[in-house]
C-alpha cells in the first residue's frame, strides 16, 4: 500500500543533507510551510541553497533558518520586505550569498527543472544586470538569453489538502510556487491543513499529482505569520 | 495645480479599456483598482497566481492567503480565478497580459525603466518587474515628476541600473500624461495650470507640446 502520510514534520525532513538545494513554497506570508522550515533547523543540515521568492518573514520560518547560519546562499526575486530585516543584516554584513532573479524567469527554471529541460532562452532582464555573463541569442529580431533550470534536493511546500498518495488541492494565492517546486524536487515534503481518503479529491480539481510528491505531513493548524508579526511589532 | 494621488489614478483607470487584462505594480499602480470607471470590465491579474482580483476586504474579511503582489489582502470577484507561478507568468511573458502599470525611480526619454535597484547598497530586489516591462504588451508608468529633493524622474538617459530598455509607452505623474519618443517626451495631457514650459523645467530632456 502506497502511505506517504508522515506522523509529523520532525520525521519527514529526515535525510536532508549539509549543501542540498531546498526549495522552499510561499509568496509573502501566502503558502510558507513553516513547521517543515522549523523541522529542517531541529534536524541541523547547513551550507543550504534555499530557492525562495522572498527572504523570510519577521523571526520564523525562512527567516528563522537564515538567523540559524544554515543558509550559504538564497536565490530569489524579491528579498526586500518591510518585515525581511534577518535577511538584510546577514546580507549586509556579507554573511549571505544572494543570486536575484527575475520572478518569471524563477518559475520558469523550477518548471523547466522539474520538466527534464536543462536551460531556456528568454527576454526577460535583456539589457539589465541580471543579463550580464549570460550567453545571448537573437530569436525573430529579439534579443534573449540563456536561463538554467533549478532542481532541488529538497521541496518544502505548503498545501491545503492531500491523500495518503500524495495528491495535492491548494488554497486561494497559497498555491503560488507549490506546484513547480513539487515537480522540481528530488524529494518533496508537503504539510497540509488535512489529509482525506483517497479518492476524495476530485480528480478534475488535483493541481499536484501524487507523483510529484514524496512526504505529507498533517498540520492541521499551522503558525500565522501574521500573528507573529503583529506580536514582533508590539513588542517593539 | 498639480493632479493627487487619485487624481492621477483615475486618470490611468480611464485610460484602460473594457476587457483588458491589467497588472498593477506595488504601491501608486495598486490605486488605479480603486477607479476603474463603474461598469467596465476589467480583469486585474496578480503576479501571485490571481485573475480577478478584487478590492481590500473589509478587516474582519482578511486572509492572508488570498493577497495581492504587494502582499496585501484582497478578495475575488466572480469570474476569477487561481493558478500557479509558472502560469502566472506564463501569462505575463507570453503576452497575454495587455496592460501593465508600474512605479519607477527613472524613465529614458527612450523608454528605459529603472525600478529595481537604487544602486547605492542596498537590497536589490526585482520580483516580477523585469517580466511585465518584457512581456506585456503596454508597459505604463506612475510616478512623482521629480525625487523628493527635486530632481528630474523623467531623463535623457538613466541613471539607474535598469529594468527593463525601451519599453514605457506612456508615463502618468502629477504634473502631466507624457509619451517617451526617443530624445524627448511629448506631452499628452497637462494637469491643470500647467504650462509645457514649467514642466519643461522640472522634466530631464526635451518636452514637446502633442501634435
């Protein structure tokens, strides 16, 4: 019988190793898999590449693991946040290595990676100082250039319901970059809201295919990072 | 007399047709939601996985899953719909997405954009920028005529690393509606009790009256 329900987080993180690439989900506060993140700090692999749209959120989750020294590099879009200051004090006293990359052009390397295609040409950045060193081609009068697929050891994502395959249903803009993280893994780890029987989700509205996904972990009630930012604020 | 800040976004909301599919950047373009004449369909996409993209909710409506590219909670009209990064910017650098409206530190009279990066040390940050200004069809921008000290937004040539070369097709900022045109910028619209002279004075290259 195929049961990828893991009892909790702690046990599901088991087997990341020191300089894996790990993709972490979320889009600000949207789809973070905080209690993955927190077991991945217990479970104490360092020298991470982390894949992430942004930089952390106030002192949990992302930016709990980048305060834990356990991030040599990040790559991402948008690490500027009102509420990112862990990532900016790393960064500015040169404790990080930061690889900016277009949004789109992000998705796109997880997609590509996760669809067996090693590198794409887009317009993306032409002309900017994302484009610099990177070999250029022109496609009908336009110019583009090359962009290399990401693939992860690890996926860390968050969903809203799964069954004991795998399966996975998001909720509203937490989908974000769930899906091609899940496809771009060697191994994904998913905490959902609620795990179903199989064969309750409809076939038609399963956005993650259950090959896709490795783990699944229950955590019915996931820390909200608004809270936690409310409380930081207050306490200031 | 100077247009405001609504002013100026009524003025961008105008200007968009019924049934485009419309981006709206972090900060000033988000207000442009808020004036789309009543009775106009619109569809708003979010780079964060959302079409349809209706206004704020009332307080005790948040949910911080359903916000917008600037991280803030909106809600969904009917009709909308949620997908993932990939599609989203599928969306977005296939073309699809007929208007885009962004902020901007600096504008070239040859429709260069500079919204990314200060330059000075800070945290560079890009998010989707870089793929609107290359994908959307119509790339627009709203901003203040000068920097708080009073410095020229609107150039012969950035200053700035830049977002994205040759792209704005239109520039809306308190003072006027401006089209780069190569060396200089037309002047489409002034606000009212502006002259071209006097807005000449505070604007980086040539300005030329509309034909």
């Amino acid at each position: 019988m195929i049961d990828k329900i893991f009892p909790d987080a702690r046990a599901a993180i088991d087997g990341v190793r020191d300089g894996d690439t790990v993709l972490i989900g979320g889009f600000g506060e949207a789809g973070n898999p905080t209690e993955l993140i927190h077991a991945l700090i217990e479970q104490g692999a360092r020298e991470l590449t982390v894949v992430n749209n942004n930089s952390g959120n106030g002192e949990i989750g992302l930016a709990l693991l980048l305060h834990e020294r356990r991030v040599a590099r990040l790559i991402c879009s948008y690490p500027r946040g009102s509420h990112a200051h862990v990532f900016e004090t790393l960064y500015r006293d040169g404790q990080i290595a930061l690889e900016l990359v277009p949004q789109g052009t992000l998705a796109e390397r997880l997609r590509a990676g996760g669809a067996g295609i090693p590198a794409f040409y887009t317009p993306s950045g032409v002309g900017t100082a994302l484009a610099e060193g990177k070999e250029t081609r022109t496609f009908a009068g336009r110019d583009h250039i090359l962009e290399h697929a990401i693939c992860g050891d690890v996926a860390l994502i968050k969903a809203e319901a799964a069954d004991r395959w795998g399966n996975l249903v998001y909720r509203k803009a937490a989908r974000n970059f769930g899906p091609v993280m899940a496809m771009a893994a060697k191994t994904t780890i998913a905490q959902v809201r609620k795990v179903v029987p199989l064969g309750e989700l409809d076939p038609e509205a399963i956005v993650t295919p259950s090959i896709f996904v490795s783990r699944v972990v229950p955590i019915a009630d996931p820390i909200s990072e608004r809270d936690h930012i409310l409380a930081l604020e207050q306490a200031r | 007399m100077s247009w405001t800040a609504d002013e100026i976004a009524a003025i961008a909301a105008a200007e968009i047709p019924e049934g485009a599919f419309v981006n709206l950047g972090i900060g000033q373009p988000e207000r442009i939601a808020d004036f789309i004449p009543a009775g106009r369909e619109v569809v708003l996409h979010s780079e964060n996985g959302i079409l349809g993209m209706g206004p704020r909710p009332p307080a005790a409506e948040e949910d911080m899953e359903l916000i917008n590219a600037g991280k803030k909670p909106v809600t969904l009209i009917p009709g909308g719909a949620f997908f993932h990064h990939a599609d989203s910017f599928a969306m977005i650098r296939g073309g699809h997405i007929d208007i885009c409206v962004l902020g901007a530190y600096e504008v070239a009279a040859n429709g260069d954009i500079a919204n990314w990066t200060t330059g000075k040390g800070g945290v560079p940050a890009v998010g989707g920028a870089m793929d609107l200004v290359a994908g959307a069809r119509s790339v627009r921008v709203i901003t203040t005529h000068t920097t708080r000290a009073g410095r020229p937004k609107l150039l012969q040539t950035l200053s700035l690393p830049a977002t994205g070369r040759g792209v704005v097709d239109r520039i809306y900022t308190e003072l006027g509606i401006f089209k780069p045109m190569g060396e200089a910028y037309r002047l489409l619209r002034a606000a009212p009790g502006e002259t071209l002279e006097a807005i000449a004075a505070r604007t980086g290259a040539p300005l030329r009256q509309a034909d």
